[in-house]
C-alpha cells in the first residue's frame, strides 16, 4: 500500500518555503511553494503558507482516491 505524505521544508528565507507531498513507493514528489511576504509574491500564482498547504492536502486526498479506486 502506498502512502502519501505531506512535508514541510525547512524555510531557508524567513516566510518562504514549500510543502513536499511525498510518495512512499518512490514516485516524483510534488511540491507547493510559499511566500508569506507579500511585498515578495510578484507572481500571480505565487501562495501564502496557508493556501499552499490547503492545496497540498487537497492534492494528497484526490491522489489517494485514485490508489483507492474511489
């Protein structure tokens, strides 16, 4: 059985970094990146932390109800 696991990465820049969902069975990792300081977020699809994490949990369920069948 595969798990799918979400992880935090250590913030090299204060109030940047990414969320890692992290496959157990060794596929490619998929990964959210932040930045909390706005004056920073020059993309528009740059996300806070908190919008990227929401988008890392909604990628992790959806992934497991594929491996589910469901």
């Amino acid at each position: 059985m595969v798990e799918i696991k979400i992880r935090r990465t250590p913030e090299a820049v204060p109030k940047t970094g990414s969320f890692e969902v992290y496959y157990s069975d060794g596929r490619e990792s998929v990964w959210f990146y932040y930045d909390d300081e706005k004056s920073r977020r020059l993309r528009p699809d740059a996300m806070t932390s908190e919008q990227a994490l929401e988008k890392a949990k909604e990628f992790a369920r959806e992934e497991l109800e594929k491996l589910n069948g469901l």
